[in-house]
C-alpha cells in the first residue's frame, strides 16, 4: 500500500495492540466531524486499500472533501471485509467457482489458484420448505423432506466445504442467513489475520444483507456475480453515494411495533426516492431505537430502495453484541476503534453534512400493514378492510369470482370465502430477530388461548424462528405452548413463506380456490409480498407484525376491521376484540429481560458449523475439481466459459435485434427469475419429467438455481408477468416474429428459436426494472435466452450491476420516452449504433413490419471504467478468469 497520509498506526485494547488506519491523519486539511458515518467507512476502506493505481490519493481526498449537497461524479472501489450468502443465491456462486477451476486448467492455469480470497460465509437458510405445519413434528419432518429433496446440492456445498479456502458453511436447520449474520457472524470491527482492525463490511447474495447496517456494519446485496468478484479480490467499483439522513426523534407509542415502523420507513423513503442512495440515520430518537429495532428497520433497506440504511455504533450496538454472546475482547475493540476513528456516536454528537435530511417522529408510528402487492404500500389496521375490498373489485375485473365454496378439510366443513386468510406465517428475518414482537406474538397467543379462541381451520399457520436462539427465548418465556395451542408450531429454521416456500395448500382448500376463482390472502411477518411470490393461489398478500398475524389467523380474513369488529367469541360465547388480548409495552418489555439471555444466545451458537447427524453423514469427493454429474438435475456445470479463449471478445455490435417481452413498471426479480414453485406444464417442468423426475420431487426453481438447463426455462416464466406482446394472456408466453406475427408460446421457446436463427433478442421495460432479490440468475438467464440489451425506463441498482456483469447492455430511454410513447409494440427489429467504450448514449433504429422506422436515443448504463472492462469480456466471470489465467 502507498499510504500517502502516513495513515498507519496502532491501538492497543486490553494486553493486545492493534494495527489500523487512522482517519485522524486526514485533518486538519478535511473536516472529519462532517462525514456521515457510512461515508467514513468508504473513507477508510479507500485510505487502507490506497495502492496508486485502484485507489489513489486523490481518490481518498475527493472523498474526505466531498460536498454532499453537490458530489462531483466520481467513481471510487469498495473493498468489502468478507461476502455472505445464502443457498439459493450462494449455490450458483460456488457452481461457478467450480466452472472456473475446469476452464483455467483449460486456459492452462492452476484449478487450486480459484478460491476466495476475502472469508465467505455461506447460511443454508432458503431450501426448507412449509410442507408439514400445525404439529409438533412438523419441524423434523420438514426438515427430513428438506434433505430428501436437496441431497445432490448439499454434497455439493460440503465439497466446496473441503475443496475451497475462506469457505464456511452454516449447515440447515440453523437459522435465516440475515439473523444469523448479526447474533454471530458479524464483528461490527473486523481483525484480520495480521492483527489489523479495520470497519467490518460486507457484500450479500440477498438483498436483505442491508439488515446488519442496523449494529453500524456497512453491507448491501449485490448479484451473485457481483459477489464472486468480491470473493476473487476484485472492488467494487461505485459512484460516490448521496447520503439521506433521517434525523430521529421522540419515542414509539402504546400499541406501535417495530414492525409498523419498517412499514411507515419504508412507504416514506420510497415516496422520496433512495435508489442507489445511501440512508443513514441518526438524531436523539436513536436512543429509543434498541438494536433489534435497528436491524428491522435496516433490513428493509431493498424495500424502500435505498443501497444501506445504516446506524452508526454506540452503547447499544455494545449492549446487542454482549447480549449475543461475543466475547469481552471483542467488545471492548468495538469500542476502542469506534472512538479513535471518529465512528462512536452519542446523542450530543454533531450533526453530520447529508445530501438531504428527512425528520421520522417515533411518537406518529400507527398500527399498520402493507398490502396486497408490494411492501411500500402501507395500509394502516383501521384502513385493511376497504383497502382489501378496493383490491378485490380490481381483481373482479379481471377474474370474477364464483362466490363462497362449502370444503372440508381435516375433519372441518366450513365456507371458504373471498378475503379468506390462506396463510398466516411468523417467518423472515426483519421481524423473527426481534425480540419485542416475537414476545408480543407470543403474549397474545397466550390471552387468545386464555380465552378459548382458536385459528380458523382453513388457515396454514406457521412459525418459523430466525435462529435457534429465538426458540431458547420463547420456551424460557413460556410461550412456546401459547402459540401452538392456535397452530403455531415452530416449522423450521430457514426463510420460508416469504420466499415462496410456503409449501402446498392442502388440496381441498386449492381445488376450492382454483374452482371458485376466489381471492384470498396470506398475511405474513416478512418483508416480501410481491405477486405470486407467497404463494400462487393467493393473490392478495399482508406484511404485518407478528401479533398482527396471530390476529388475522384467529380472524380467518381481510375483509374485515380489526379495530371495530371481533375476532371471535370466547368459551363462554362473548365477543372478542384485539384490544382485548393486545399485550401492553411493559408486559412484552418485562418478559424480554427476563427470557433473552446471552447465555441462551451462546448456548444455540456454540456448535453453529457442526450441523446435526443429517449434515455430518453427507459423503464427498475430495478432489480439486468438481466431479459433475451429468445425470443431475441440480447440478450442473454452466456454458459461460465454452470457447472461451485468452483475448476478450471486446463490444460485439448488435443488429437485427428482436423484441422478446415488452414490459410494464415495476418488472420484480421475482417476475424474471421466479424462486417459488415448477409448474408442470412449464418448459422447466417438461425438462424435469423428460429427465425422470416426477412432480412432486420438482422442488423449486430456488433450489435448482445450481442447473442452468432449468433456470433458463424459468426465465420470465413466472404465472403473473404480462407480456404486452401477447395481450389477455398473462404468463411467460411470447410470440416469435418472422414477417409475420407467431402464435401465444413459452417465452423460453421463442426465444430458442430465435438462438437456431442467430437472432439477438431486446428486453423493453418500464420503471424500477429489476427491483426486489439480489437474482443473479434474473441476468444469467436473461443472456442465456439470448437477450443482448434490456432498455427501460429506469433500473434498480443491483439487477443493472448484474446485468453489465452477465455481459448484457443495460440501456435507458430518455427525454421521459417510453416503449409506449414511441409506439413500440416489440413487432419491430432494432439496431443499435454508436456503442463503443466509454458511450453514453447510443441510437436506436426500430423497423416496423410495414417498413416505417422509430429512431431514438437511449442512456448506456454501463457506469464505472471496471464495468466497461467487465462487458468487454463478455462478462465479470470471463474478465476475472483471464487475469487468474494470467497470473
């Protein structure tokens, strides 16, 4: 390191010292009190990784001066400290590591030379699903399915255990990656093996790694892609962020979850507008905020779009890290560094230099929900029944129902209406690491259970805890029968009914739904509720705080007012209201002190990376190189590198480009590259049972993200993306233009016969294209099919990244253009001019059948000189195995 600033000095804490860089040796010259926090991380990690030629000292001085209300455009690298993922995500991660180790024996490079080279921690957290629910071996037996179903991806993963250094796993059964990175994974100060501490950061394959921003570690989601470039020692390159402070004050009231705050958070900052936009929040309110509430809050940064939403380290970030368990030492760092490098927040700190600042009033948090499409519509408790009603006359419109069906299910006959409440699930980590409202879920369990009321019968109720700890907790409390007694039995360990993995509806009740077209609902503690994505019978979808859902399982429905109608009746035939059984703040605040221990913490922790008998039994080859199967339908080895030769392939012009699906706004990851169930009548389906794997073995897409041949035919496949190409028909259909327009297929069909007829393919969207998961398949499937260019009129900020480091051209229409205000209907055949490196716009020709052309201009969004580098390879993959090749 060059260390122009003379920057490195030591620290000693305790009988130990430390090395590290000291921001200090920036002043006086730059202003360090002026920084916001997150920015003082960027800082460092620029002073520390300052080399003359990635990082220079102009670089660390444009930032330390930087004026947040006008930043000069400036791109700076981000090294983070290590990479976190989860299964469904970090799978493909390691499947392209083992591609790599083949291709560079290919290229004539050493295989054992592809490792990481920073620590990565993978959490199996995504792959359980909620087949078994309502009994108290529901847990062991979803987990048995768990194994049976994903025994080829899970030997894979312990190969990568043995065969790669940096490599960690947490096995199954354990805990959602999110909750377990900040009870144990994260060291908000990072030591590495040289004894020098620096800020712990890191990249994420989920999009919701943003939720350890709230303990004051700077980390975002990226792609996959992204992330295996952080792993081979590659930075991240990024513009300098506009930070937006929120300046907090005042105190929840009565009533007021954390969960009805991520909710207002989270509808405010959407409305202002954070993409690509550091949040960071500060002001004498945080005092208020304990770190649980912090991480609820900082995990739904993707939700109100923002790249972190960060808080800075003070005595509560010390008082989370003794309650879980780490140790003195470590602590005592924590605070050490924090204060020497001007990081250590108290309330009469001074006010940091925010591009923006917004004020959050704790005292005006409301009852809420968000609903029934995305998160940031919020709905507050007294508003939930006409805003379910709303929906449903839209749903009429387009789907009417055929009215109330008599079913019976388990010995239950009841009538199944519209409104009905399908799923009621305490899952994801934004609320099941939260202490408060996992007490209060369990608090009002017990009132319910007192007064004799029950879940309706045809609710699909589950409690899936983000870690082991929060299990200690309830059954140190005594809630653990409370919750159960209305169905809420611990089903498993892992992200569940938020992902998608909500299991089957029991037939009865799917058949009713599918014969009477009826709309139903899931109300569920997560932070996810886009379309199709809880469950593909349920149309309308509630995020709401864990008592809330207990509530609504008791109710059985939306279309209902919680605030002024009953729940039920008790035993003794009275009517029950929810402020009947709602438990007061200082009841949940007594029974949190008395259960959460950090001993209970250290006790679920202590034996993380063993796994039980199930994991310990998985038997693997131990060679360098993976020994792929090529009978698997979960394990495959990806086409990225056939072909590949030492010289990039630099920009390849794109001309006589089709048109493959023409979107509208708000396209979702989950739209592109759906995670949840195989359909049978899909291509991926018929790809499975021509492999012989029979429909009730399909799993789901997210666990088969390791096989491209079924990814691929994933690809925009999910039942409710409206392609404009084939109008009235919803689905992954497309048509196939050859002079004239094709009939209704599978877009994955059409697009292979424009692959036979050496066709590039165009994507055509509207705003926030890509928004929601991290999916590094939503860009790996996309240049798979074919697709060369995607425009749109706006990108969310990781999907655009994935898309430049999967090799396809990211462009934006601009001047407010739009496919539909340019008449483009995707009949057209398009080329594209002016592309060459560095461009920021190109030009567009659209050829209509009958001859008439649209000329027009769009943005390239390729951003940063390293991203130019990436599509001149062809792709980050290619670029990264060309320099190791090298090497």
């Amino acid at each position: 390191m060059t260390d122009s600033f003379k920057a490195k000095t030591s620290l000693t804490v305790g009988s130990k010292t430390y090395t590290y860089f000291a921001l200090k040796a920036l002043e006086p010259k730059y202003s360090l009190s002026r920084l916001p926090y997150s920015i003082k991380v960027l800082l460092e990690n620029l002073l520390r990784h300052e080399d003359g030629v990635n990082t220079t000292k102009d670089d660390v001085e444009t930032l330390a001066g930087a004026d947040f209300k006008k930043l000069p455009q400036k791109d700076i690298n981000f090294t983070p400290a290590r990479v976190i993922l989860q299964d469904f995500t970090g799978v493909p991660c390691v499947v392209d590591l083992a591609a790599m180790r083949d291709a560079i024996k290919t290229l004539g490079g050493d295989a054992a030379k592809v490792n990481p080279l920073c620590p990565v921690e993978l959490v199996i957290d995504h792959s359980v699903m909620i087949d078994h629910y309502g009994s108290k071996d529901a847990l062991d037996l979803n987990a048995k399915v768990e194994f049976q179903r994903n025994e080829e991806r899970y030997t894979f993963l312990r190969w990568g255990q043995e065969a790669l250094k940096n490599f960690k796993a947490v096995p199954p059964d354990t805990g959602i990656v999110h909750q377990v990175n900040i009870e144990y994974l994260a060291r908000v100060v990072f030591e590495n093996d040289s004894g020098m501490l620096y800020p712990d950061s890191c990249f994420g394959t989920d999009s919701h790694t943003t939720m350890v921003n709230g303990i004051g570690v700077l980390g975002w989601g990226v792609g996959g892609i992204e992330a295996e470039a952080a792993m081979l020692g590659q930075p991240s390159s990024m513009l300098i962020p506009e930070v937006i402070g929120v300046k907090v004050s005042g105190k929840l009231a009565e009533g007021a979850t954390a969960t009805d705050l991520v909710l207002t958070v989270t509808e405010m900052l959407r409305k202002r507008g954070v993409v690509e936009k550091f949040v960071e929040f500060f002001g004498p309110g945080l005092a208020n905020l304990s770190a649980s509430d912090r991480n609820t809050i900082a995990n739904m940064g993707p939700e109100y779009g923002a790249t972190c939403g960060i808080f800075p380290i003070d005595s509560e970030t010390l008082n989370y890290l003794r309650l879980t368990g780490r140790s003195e030492q470590q602590i005592a760092v924590v605070e050490a560094y924090a204060k020497a490098q001007g990081m250590w927040w108290t309330p009469d700190a001074p006010e940091a230099e925010y591009t923006d600042v917004m004020t959050l009033d704790l005292g005006s948090i409301k009852p809420s929900l968000a609903g029934p499409k995305r998160p940031q519509d919020r709905v507050l408790l007294t508003d939930v029944k006409a805003n379910y009603r709303k929906a449903f006359e839209g749903e009429q419109k387009l789907r009417p129902s055929k009215g109330p069906a008599t079913v019976t299910d388990k010995g239950n006959t009841f009538e199944l209406k519209d409104g009905a409440v399908m799923i009621a699930a305490i899952t994801s980590c934004t609320n099941t690491s939260n202490p408060s409202v996992l007490i209060g879920a369990g608090l009002l369990a017990r009132k319910a259970r007192a007064l004799g009321l029950k879940s309706k019968p045809w609710v699909k109720t589950s409690l899936a805890p983000g870690s082991l700890a929060v299990t200690e907790y309830l059954q140190k409390a005594g809630l653990i029968e409370d919750l159960e007694s209305l169905g809420f039995y611990v089903t498993a360990y892992g992200c569940t009914t938020c992902i998608g993995n909500s299991g089957p509806l029991n037939e009865p009740l799917g058949k009713a739904i599918s014969d009477n077209t009826l709309s139903v609902s899931a109300v569920l503690s997560g932070n996810r509720n886009f379309e199709g994505r809880v469950h593909q019978d349920v149309r309308m979808n509630y995020l709401a705080s864990p008592p809330l859902v207990v509530a609504y399982a008791i109710a059985g429905s939306t279309d209902v007012d919680l605030t002024t109608e009953p729940l039920g009746k008790s035993s003794d035939g009275k009517d029950v209201f929810l402020k009947d059984i709602w438990p007061t703040n200082s009841e949940i605040q007594e029974l949190v002190a008395k259960a959460v221990t950090a001993e209970g913490f250290k006790k679920s922790y202590a034996d993380v990376l063993k796994g039980d008998a199930r994991w310990q039994s998985i038997k693997i080859s131990k060679s360098e190189t993976y020994p792929w199967d090529s009978k698997s339908t979960y394990i495959a080895n990806p086409p990225y590198f056939v072909g590949m030769t030492m010289t990039p392939p630099g920009i390849q012009p794109i001309k006589g480009a089709r048109a493959l699906a023409v979107l509208g706004d708000s396209i979702t990851t989950d739209h592109i590259s759906p995670a949840g169930d195989i359909k049978k009548d899909g291509p991926a389906g018929k790809f499975l049972e021509e492999h012989g794997v029979n429909k009730v073995d399909f799993n789901s897409f997210g666990s088969r993200r390791g096989n491209h041949e079924i990814m691929m035919r994933g690809t925009f496949a999910n039942t409710r993306i409206k392609n404009t190409m084939t109008p009235g028909v919803e689905g992954g259909v497309s048509r196939h233009f050859n002079g004239v327009a094709g009939p209704v297929e599978p877009i994955y069909d059409v697009a292979m016969k424009y692959q036979k007829e050496g066709i590039p393919l165009v994507v055509l969207a509207g705003k926030e294209y890509g928004t929601g998961s991290s999916r590094d398949w939503a860009a790996k499937g996309t240049i798979l099919l074919g697709v060369k260019a995607v425009i749109s009129e706006s990108f969310e900020r990781i999907h655009r990244a994935n898309l430049v480091g999967m090799g396809v051209l990211p462009l934006n229409f601009v001047d407010g253009q739009s496919a539909v205000s340019l008449g483009l209907d995707g009949s057209e055949v398009f080329d594209f001019d002016g592309l060459n490196n560095g461009a920021t716009e190109v030009s567009v020709t659209a050829k209509k059948p009958d001859g008439k052309s649209i000329s027009f201009k769009a943005k390239v969004r390729i951003n940063t000189p390293m991203e130019w580098q990436y599509y001149n390879h062809g792709g980050v993959l290619q670029y990264m195995l060309r320099q190791m090749a090298k090497a």
